[in-house]
C-alpha cells in the first residue's frame, strides 16, 4: 500500500516512498519457520496413545508464539512509510494505532547513513537525521538504499532553499 497522497498539503510533491528493507522480515519470518518446523516435529513425534488435548495445546502453543513474535513485526514493516517530499521527511506506521513523525526540511541540519559490510551488499543501512529543534537525532534503520535516500533529502534540501530564495 502507498502512501496515502491526502496527507500531503497542498504543492508538496512525493520524492520518496519506502518500505523498510526486506532483511527486517528476516527474523520474523525464520522465527515463523522454526515454530511450525517445531510444532510439526512435536506433532509427528508425539505417541498416538497421548491424549487429544495435548496436540491442540502444542498447535495452540504455536500459533501464540506466532502471534506474539512474528505477525507484529511482519504487519509493522506491512505499515511502515519513510516518505521524502519536496518539503519534508516523514516516518509513519502502524495499522489501527498510528505514529507519524515529520522533519520539515528547513530543520534537517546533517543527515547520515551506516552500513555494515552485509547490508551494503544487500543494499540496507541506518539512516540518521539530524534536525534543528525538539527533533533531534532520529535513527531510521533498515532503509533501503540509504547512500541514495541521504542524496535525496540533501537535494531536496537544497530545492527548497532556493524556491525560498
């Protein structure tokens, strides 16, 4: 799902819209494998003359570690938005709940990436912000292509100052 353009004011143009990595589904999903693996595995090895109710409590066991461990991770990378516009960053996730955070453009002081040896070869990284006022330093992590989205936001940057000029 995109971006939902009604939250753009009236002007503002979207630069960016990205999901976070596909390395932070990594954890969840192999954690999802390994309790199914698991519970197949108790079920397969569990004696027939065992009681019925001890079957439903191991595929009830699984799919709460499921619940808890793995589907709030997969929905929150499903909702998370790192947009670039032509006049500010903004991070946004969440299905039912919300949170937003935007940094108009005017306020971004630095802007800076990391990546380890493994996320530049699949292309992830951190992406740090850092903003003039109550912002701060905001730490983004697992964005794609971070060396890009940190040109972006430096030529945005830029384009903004001089229609101001």
């Amino acid at each position: 799902m995109a971006f939902p353009r009604r939250l753009l004011t009236s002007g503002e143009e979207l630069v960016l819209d990205l999901r976070p990595h596909w390395i932070a589904l990594a954890l969840p999903v192999g954690a999802g494998v390994l309790i199914l693996t698991a519970m197949g595995v108790a079920l397969a090895v569990m004696p027939g003359s065992w009681p019925t109710f001890l079957r439903w409590a191991v595929v009830i066991a699984a799919i709460i570690l499921l619940l808890w461990l793995c589907i709030p991770r997969i929905v929150s990378w499903a909702t998370s938005h790192f947009v670039v516009t032509s006049d500010r960053v903004i991070h946004r996730s969440g299905w039912f709940a919300k949170q937003s955070m935007e940094i108009p453009l005017d306020n971004i002081n630095d802007v800076k990436f990391h990546q380890s040896v493994f996320e530049r070869m699949i292309g992830g990284g951190d992406l740090t912000l850092e903003s003039a006022g109550t912002f701060g330093q905001s730490t983004f992590g697992d964005v794609r292509r971070p060396e890009r989205v940190q040109k972006v936001i430096y030529e945005m940057t830029e384009a903004k100052k001089g229609r101001l000029t």
